[in-house]
C-alpha cells in the first residue's frame, strides 16, 4: 500500500496527500477488519493482486453512502507500475458484480476530479453513465476542483 499511496502522482485526485508509512500503517489496521455492511458510511476495502503474485497492486473500495436506499460509491487506487493492462477494469467490474450481487447494491456511483481522465475512462469502461458534472465544487491548496459524477443501475451495467 506504502508503494502506491506514497506516491504525490497517485494522490493527485484524492483530494489528500500522499500517506505516510505510518498513515498507512494506520490504514491497514483500520480497513483490514473493517467489514461491516449494514450502516451508512460502512466502508469494504479490497486489495487486488495479481493471479500469479500475492504482491498487492491497488484497491477497490465499496463504500454504503446511504444504506436505506442501497446507493453505494465506488472508488480505486493502483499503483501506476500496474497501470494501463486493465486490472483495475477487471477488478472494478468484479466488485460492481459483488455490490450488485450480495451487497444488494441498487445503484452505484463513483466520483471523480474532471482532470482525471484515466478514472474517467475506467468509468465508461464499465458502462457507467456520467449524471452530473459540479463544477468548482471543491476547493483545495491547488485551486478550485471540479468533479464528474458517473453511475449505473443493475440491469445497466448487466447490459
Ligand atoms: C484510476 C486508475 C485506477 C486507472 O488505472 P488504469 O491503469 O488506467 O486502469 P486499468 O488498469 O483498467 O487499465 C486501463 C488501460 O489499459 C488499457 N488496457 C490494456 N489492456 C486492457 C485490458 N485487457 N482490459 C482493459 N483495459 C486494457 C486500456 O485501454 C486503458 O488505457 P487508456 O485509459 O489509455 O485507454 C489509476 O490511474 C489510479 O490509481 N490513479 C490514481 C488514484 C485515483 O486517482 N483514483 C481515482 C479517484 S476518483
């Protein structure tokens, strides 16, 4: 985790800096027993490793915004010595498929910073629809950000 999420290209768009080795540390201890499923917030993080290497290459997280209604975001993070051969499609796809499936997810949605292309792209890849775009809704030592707001239903993404 250290490997990727140290990195500033990495942290770019997650509206936080780069973590420390003790944040991620921190974060292992928090996510790794973190498996509850039932309250708003409740959050699963999944790490992603290759078929042939147990070396962990990324993450996905499920994320139950709001529990009554089944909306639930979806987000990633990959170390870019991985990137650009489709695993985090694969693995997105796999955890859209588990939000749909036995986390009863009705909708899901992902948000991102307008500039990050590469998510953007992930996005419709996996059949996502862009429904809103916020412009300079966000603000931070960088300046005033933007963000993209994609989602699907089940029977969408199915399709
Ligand atoms: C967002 C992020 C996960 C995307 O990574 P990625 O490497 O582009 O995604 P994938 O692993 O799915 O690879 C897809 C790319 O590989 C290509 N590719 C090659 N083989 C492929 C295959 N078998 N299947 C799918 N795509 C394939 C695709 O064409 C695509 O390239 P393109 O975007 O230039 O068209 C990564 O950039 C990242 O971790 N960024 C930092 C964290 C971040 O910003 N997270 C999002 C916050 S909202």
């Amino acid at each position: 985790m250290y490997a990727y999420q140290s990195l500033s290209e990495v942290a770019r768009y997650l509206y936080r800096p780069p973590r420390t080795r003790q944040d991620c540390a921190d974060a292992i201890a928090r996510v790794s027993t973190a498996t509850a499923w039932a309250h708003d917030g409740d959050t699963l993080t999944l790490a992603v490793c290759r078929n042939d290497s147990r070396h962990v290459i990324g993450e996905i997280l499920l994320k139950l915004a709001d529990a009554r209604a089944r909306q639930v975001e979806i987000g990633w993070v990959f170390h870019p010595a991985h990137s650009g051969r489709g695993y985090a499609t694969e693995a997105a796809r796999a955890a859209a498929v588990a939000a749909f499936g036995p986390l009863r997810a009705h909708r899901l949605f992902a948000r991102l910073d307008t500039r990050n292309g590469a998510s953007v792209r992930l996005c419709e890849r996996l059949g996502m629809r862009r429904e809103a775009h916020l412009v300079e809704n966000d603000l931070d030592a960088t300046g005033w950000g933007s963000e993209y707001i994609y989602a699907a239903l089940s029977h969408e993404l199915a399709r």
